[in-house]
C-alpha cells in the first residue's frame, strides 16, 4: 500500500518491461499512475492500461472494497490512462466516470459503451467530502481532451500526462531517485510529447500559476513533491514551451560509406575548436527519440545524410518527418552530406526542415563521393552562420 499524502493513495501500475511506447523508446520501462482518494465518496483518478488492470485492482483492495468507488476522474482517453476504466466500472457500478466534453467524446469513441459520464468544465467543483476537487482543462497539453484535476485540500496538483517521465520504480518520488536522470526524463518526455504545444502549456501554466501546490502527481513516472523540484520543474515546462534553447550544435548524421561520417567528425572537430559546445549522435545507433530529447535544449542542429536513390537515407527521413510533425520552434537547421551524381536530396532536407519549423542557417556543404582534405575545408563555412546568430540573439 503507497499512501503519498492523508487518505491519498497510489494505485498505478509499474510496467517494467515497456521498452517501446509507440515509438518513444523507453529504456527505463514506465508507470501509469493511478490515485484512490479515500473521502465520503471514494474517488479514484485515472487508471491505468488494460493489461495492468489487475496490478491496479489489487493495490484498490489493499485499501478499500472497489464497489464503494464512486466517481472514476478520467483526465485523459489515451487508453494508457483509460485502458482498465470499463473493467473498473462492472465492480463498481456507482462509480460516475468524470471527464471534459472532449473526454467523453473521446471515451464513447473508444469503449462504444454509454457510461454514466459526468461532464465538467475549467472551474467546476467536485465535492467528494471534505475535498473539493477542481478541473482545469488543458486542451492539446497533449489531447484535446486533456484536463488537470487540482484538490485543494490536499495542495495536490493531477495533471496526468504533463509533467510526467517513462521511468519504472519502486520508488514514487523523484526525489528518491537522481534528480538530474528525472529532470532528463522529463525533458525527453516533453520532447517527444508535447513539444509541438508550447503554446497551449503556457496557458495551462498561467492557469495552475495561483494555486498552492505541494504535490505535483502525474500520470507517469515519479511524483514531484519538494518545493525546489516542483518550481524546477515549472521553470523547465516555461522554458521549453517557450522554445527557449541552450547555445549549443546537434551534428547529427547517417552514412552508407563513411564519407558523411568524416564530415560530421570533421564538423564536430571545427565546432570544438572554436570553443561552441557541440554534440555528434549517429543515427544507425540512437532511435528517434533520443535525438528529440537533444533538440529540445539545442539552438543548432545540423542534418547529415548520404544520398540515395536521389533521396536522403530513410533513417534521416523518419527523422525529419518526426521532428516535422514535433515542431520544434527558434531553432537553425543546416544540413550537409556526400553524394554520387544527385543533391536532390538535400533541397528535400531543407523543405522538411522548413515546414517543421526551423530556419535554414544558410547553404550547406554537399561533397562528391568521398572528400579530400580541400573540400572538408568547406565546412569551415558552418562557424561563421553560427557565431553570428550566437551575436545577435
Ligand atoms: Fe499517457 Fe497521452 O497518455
């Protein structure tokens, strides 16, 4: 049994094993969290994915017969959060599932089951007892349907999938763990999550801004609960929303035949020597979303591919699709790369680039089959288009 405040219980389930979460790598595994609020009315926030339903269900029983539940808070339909409510529902059939309109529209679609839904807007209340529960909608932080369930009472925030990590424990507090893996973790959530919604999370920021929170509890991943951690946090959420970056190069590339690899190596080599703090990832080596994880604190991020069949190698077109969908904002993109008789490739590059958000630094280097010692002097090009943004911004 995990008591994390008075009457306030952990309910989650740890999924040790997830090493993939539609496509976000998750090394670590993850938790979905669920929290039973013992009051007049029993109220259970969130739930957790189908297949740990029973993980879930015995943690409720640990602490109360789950038919005296009567209201099921459904911040958000994903069915990592939604996946076990149907179950829930037969063994309590009080229960009122509570959602925003988007929720309930969102959970018809996918359950085809007339629940006994109980719609509420920013500002309703929700008196469970001695608790008045209140919702916030945060519509696309990161679903339309998104809300945060805030109890004054207890000074605890609920704001499901924001704030979260992919991170599994026995733990439940960051403060537990090693802060800087947690703040890591969240920032790669962020990065993979929400960072086309900066926009919408500064609105939810301001909104959450007046309230006292002790706790922050979200949907995955650890429970921030120490002032520090939590205005930490906070302050990590402004910045990335607003695509705020570090003075600092992501080289990332693929090669077929090692010639874009000595032009990344070379860049790298360049960049270190004029003293700008510089990262190189291979893309054969790291999925996707690590390299987001880079993104979301970096000015700079240069794109290296070979070509092939007049195209970019698929791996840097997953890439760029993904990041084109992530919108990363205030950033400068350059690319650069070998090729045989087409650079066609390249211009496409640049078009992913530009739709997704980023403004091109200027021309980049493409170079013929393999290069000599001359033509790798043309990267040399990249530090001036650098050091000047650097000046003016
Ligand atoms: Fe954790 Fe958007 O679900």
């Amino acid at each position: 049994m995990v008591q994390i405040k008075d009457n306030i219980f952990w309910t989650g389930y740890i999924d040790w094993d997830l090493r993939n979460f539609h496509g976000y790598s998750t090394p670590r595994g993850s938790t979905y969290n669920a929290y039973l609020i013992l009051d007049e009315k029993p109220t259970l926030i969130d739930s957790v994915k189908s297949y740990g339903s029973k993980e879930m269900l015995s943690r409720i029983k640990e602490v109360i017969d789950p038919s005296k539940i009567e209201y099921i808070i459904s911040n958000h339909t994903e069915m990592d959060h939604s996946g076990a409510i149907d179950e829930l529902l037969h063994l309590c059939p009080k229960a009122k599932v509570v959602c925003s309109p988007k929720g309930e529209e969102g959970l018809r679609r996918h359950f085809k089951k007339d629940w006994p839904f109980q719609v509420v807007q920013t500002g309703d209340v929700l008196n469970i007892g001695k608790r008045d529960l209140k919702f916030i909608l945060m519509p696309m932080v990161h679903w339309p349907d998104s809300m945060a369930t805030y109890s004054e009472h207890d000074k605890i925030l609920f704001p499901n999938d924001a704030f979260g990590q992919h991170y599994a424990s026995n733990e439940r507090f960051a403060d537990e763990l090693d802060l800087n893996v947690m703040f890591k973790e969240a920032e790669k959530y962020y990065g993979n999550i929400v960072l086309p919604y900066g926009a919408q999370v500064l609105k939810v920021l301001d909104m959450i801004a007046p309230l006292d929170v002790e706790m922050i509890c979200p949907s995955h991943g650890l429970m921030w609960r120490r002032k520090e951690d939590i205005e930490g946090m906070v302050a990590y959420y402004q910045k990335w929303a607003r695509h705020e970056t570090d003075e600092k190069v992501m080289i990332v590339y693929d090669t077929m035949w090692h010639s874009t690899e000595i032009m990344a190596q070379r860049l790298l080599a360049l960049l270190k020597e004029e003293g700008i703090e510089v990262t190189l990832i291979n893309l054969q080596d790291t999925v996707i979303s690590d390299v987001i994880t880079e993104v979301v604190s970096t000015k700079f991020l240069l794109f290296g591919s070979p070509i092939l069949n007049n195209r970019m190698l698929p791996t840097m077109a997953g890439l760029l699709m993904y990041l084109k969908g992530l919108k990363p904002q205030k950033r400068y993109a350059w690319t650069f790369g070998s090729y045989g008789w087409s650079t066609s490739g390249f211009k496409e590059m640049e078009e992913f680039l530009k739709e997704g958000g980023c403004d091109i630094l200027g021309e980049g280097v493409y170079l013929k089959y393999i290069p000599d010692e001359s033509e790798l002097e043309e990267l040399r090009k990249v530090i001036p288009l650098v050091k000047d943004k650097l000046e003016k911004d």
